[in-house]
C-alpha cells in the first residue's frame, strides 16, 4: 500500500529496525503530502504557516505569503473532464515549484488552489517571484490527449507578515486572501501584493520582545 502510495521502501529483512523506520517514515511524508501533486498538503501547510508567523515575530525577518488559484479550472474539468483537469493540476504544481527558491514551501491547499510560504523575503524579491510565478504557468502547453493542448493562466494575492508583531496565521490567511480577490476582480492572470510595511524597532524594543517570546514558550 505505501508503494502505491508512491512510497520507496529499502530491500531488507522485513520487521528489522531498519524496515520499521522506513515504514515510520514513509507514512510520515505520505501524511504530509499531497496524494496528486506531492506538495505540501494542506495540514503541513498550516503548521509551517504558524511556526513561520512566529519566527517572523522573534527575527522580525520579512516573510511574505501567495495564494494562487487557477483561472476558470472549473471550466477545463467541465469541458475536457476531470483527468485534464488533474493533469493541469500536476503541470502548475511543477511549474510554481521550480518558480521559488529552495527554501519556500509551496503547498496545495485546496481543489486548484495553492499557497506559497517565502521566509527572509524583501519585497522587491516577493513581488519578482509573484511575477516568475504567474509568467511560468503562462507558458504552459498542457498535452491533454492526442493532438490537444491546453493552456491557462493564474490569479496571485500576497501580503507580508508584520515584523515584530504576534499576528496570527488566520490574519495573514486573510489578508493574502483579499489581495487574491483583488486580483480577480481586475481580471485574472495578475498578481496582486500588500504593500510590504516596516517596523521600526530599537534594539532595546527588540530584547524585550524576545524575553516576552521567551517567557510565553517557557
């Protein structure tokens, strides 16, 4: 079962110790995967999300969060049927993950929605990446069936994390999600960004910040 599950177990001695953390393991990425497209599901995500949200408030490092669907996907899984659709899926997973950086999780959070986490991410960098993401599912040519190719365009909103501030990962969700809005209401196939906003802290602001996140993990 987990080798249908895409799961690669080693040759060895069947119950060894070896073969029980291989097992463990296995089960462990399949839990946090997603079945279709091997992203991130949307559990890890989530977890990632918060743990990001804190590390955001204790560093004060920019963080920035995308949220992207795919534009009209309701309409190829009505024309083209449903195995289109889940290869359409597959082709924008593969194209937003070789779109980011080797330390950004992308995530498939939903039907054809997707969500991407850019830790220590300037602004400038947040809104290049938005961009290479949205031009390279552009560019795809979706071999459907014989002699048919589909292609087809997405929808960006993203906001960045409060420097220095204990928000929360439902907050942010939100604010990334009104900019998706945003970007759909002006037509699709754009992306949209939350103007990024800098906290000044001192440095004495900043030690007592972090005995405060110290005391509440304590």
């Amino acid at each position: 079962m987990l080798q249908q599950a895409g799961a690669t177990l080693p040759e060895v001695a069947p119950h060894s110790l070896v073969w029980v953390q291989a097992i463990v393991d296995a089960l462990c990425d399949i839990s946090s995967k997603d079945g279709l497209t091997g992203l991130v599901n949307r559990r890890s995500f989530e977890m990632a999300l918060a743990r990001e949200v804190d590390r955001v408030a204790r560093a004060g490092e920019a963080a920035l969060l995308l949220l992207l669907d795919i534009d009209h996907f309701k309409a190829v899984n009505d024309t083209y049927g449903h195995g289109a659709g889940d290869l359409v899926l597959k082709a924008v997973a593969d194209a937003v993950a070789q779109s980011v950086r080797p330390m950004d999780l992308v995530a498939r959070v939903g039907g054809e929605e997707f969500a991407i986490i850019l830790p220590n991410c300037a602004s400038h960098v947040g809104a290049a990446v938005a961009q290479r993401v949205r031009e390279r599912v552009a560019e795809l040519r979706i071999a459907t069936a014989p002699g048919q190719t589909l292609s087809l365009t997405i929808s960006l909103g993203g906001a960045f994390a409060p420097q220095w501030v204990r928000s929360s990962p439902l907050l942010w969700t939100e604010r990334a999600d009104r900019q998706l809005y945003r970007a759909k209401a002006e037509g699709r196939n754009r992306a949209c960004l939350e103007p990024q906003i800098e906290s000044f802290v001192t440095a004495e602001e900043k030690g007592m910040l972090f005995a405060i996140s110290q005391q509440d993990t304590a």
